[in-house]
C-alpha cells in the first residue's frame, strides 16, 4: 500500500510541476514586464495572488483558516515554518490584501524561471557573503519603509529530517523586526508537508487536499522592545510549533 500511495504521489508531483511551469511561462510575459518596472511592483502582487488561486484550483488545493486573528496594520514581519513549496505557492492567495515580499535564500536563483520571479519581486539572501547579506536586509528595509510587509521563513529551510518538526529559528529575523520596529505575525502550516512533499522524496506523500493554516495574534511594537533577539525568537517558535505539534503527535517534541 505505502509503494502504491508513493507511485499515487510521484505522478502527483510530476502534474503539480507540469502545471507550476506551464502557468509560470503563461505569465511570464505579464509578470515580467510589470517587474521591469519597479514603481509597478504591486500590480505584479497581484498577479501573484491571481497566479496563487489558479494554481489552487487547478491542483485541487482548498486552505482552511483553521485560526484567523486580527491584522496589525502595515506594514509587518510574517515569520512562520517551512514543510513544503506549498508555502510559497499558498501565501499569496492566503494574505492577498497586505502587499509582501519574501526574504529568503539565494539558492532558488539557480532556478531559471524562479530566479526572474524571484530576483526583481523578493530578496534573495547570499548567507555565504556577510557583504551581500547585510545588503539584502538594508533592501528590506528600504522596501518595509515603502510600505511592503517581509515574510521570512526564519528555519532557514525545508527541515531535512523529522519534518515538519521544527528546527531552531534564526534570529536574523527578529533583529529585522526589532531594528524596523514592526509587529510580527506568526503563521503555522500544520499539514502541507502530507499535500507536498519535498519533491527530492521521490516517493513521498503529495496529494490534493485541504491545506490547515493558523494566522496567530500578531507580536506588537512594544512588546518585541521589552524581548532580546533571542527571547523574541522562542516566543514566535513556540507560538509556531504549538498547533503543530497537536496536529501531529508523532513529531518529537525535543
């Protein structure tokens, strides 16, 4: 049963990639000319929200908001964790109204149509290059102080074992959010890694379904002022990680 659920689940990824690419060249045209650009970025936001619910409907992907609480008001930090690619994909479809840009690693530059997208909407960070790394957060704060909120995924990574136990945060995150002086609204994804697997598990699970977020009380101004980096980095962990956990008892808890 698991080897047929598996081969279920290779075809699964292999339409999911087929659709992924052939909307990615279908818009191409559209997205890249906004993005050439920069004052007509948010139109460009809004093909991505348009691109996120066609790419929900054609794969089957319904988002249930298992908890929804208030918004601060723009623009704010959205840290939350990373079990799938589903995570991008779904962001902009599930906070449509708030114009964000993602932070995030350098490695998807590889990526021949991902890198355009990604390079000239978002911010790619260059870990390995403490120069090129210190430029992308003065980026971001250029871009907060324009009125974009930042949505960083602060493991780093899709966590390569155990997922989706959650590995420890990065605290680049929270001195971003401390030094802009901007809320933080934690978001937890407790069931995408079951929708979508890594794609290198070539026989892991990815299926259609509903994906299960939790949009968290946002961390206001003031109290990110009274938390030191790394106090503020385990509160927004254990407000992530505690849905998850009751979502999937099998994950360690240590």
């Amino acid at each position: 049963m698991k080897t047929i659920l598996g081969i279920f689940g290779l075809i699964w990824k292999l339409y999911i990639a087929a659709v992924f690419v052939i909307s990615a060249v279908f818009l191409y045209p559209v997205i890249a000319t906004m993005l050439s650009n920069p004052n007509n970025k948010k139109m460009a936001f809004k093909m991505f929200v348009f691109w996120s619910w066609m790419f929900r409907f054609l794969c089957f992907y319904g988002v249930k908001k298992v908890k929804e609480s208030n918004l601060p008001e723009g623009p704010y930090l959205i840290v939350g964790n990373h079990t799938s690619y589903l995570d991008i994909f779904l962001m902009y479809s599930i906070l449509s109204n708030e114009p964000f840009l993602f932070l995030g690693k350098s490695e998807i530059l590889a990526y021949p149509l991902i890198k355009t997208y990604f390079k000239k909407m978002n911010i790619p960070v260059f870990r390995d290059n403490k120069r090129k790394a210190a430029k992308s957060l003065i980026q971001a704060s250029k871009e907060v102080k324009s009125g974009w909120s930042i949505m960083i995924f602060p493991e780093g990574g899709i966590p390569d074992d155990d997922n989706p136990k959650m590995i420890e945060f990065k605290q680049g995150a929270f001195r971003l959010a401390k030094s802009l002086n901007i809320p933080i609204v934690p978001i937890s994804f407790t069931n995408n890694h079951k929708l979508f697997s890594d794609p290198t598990n070539i026989l892991g699970p990815a299926r259609p379904g509903i994906s299960h977020v939790h949009i968290h009380e946002f961390i206001s101004t003031e109290e990110i002022e009274l938390l030191s980096h790394a106090e503020l980095s385990q509160k927004c962990f254990d407000i992530v990680n505690a849905p998850i956990l009751i979502a999937n008892p099998e994950v360690p808890k240590n």
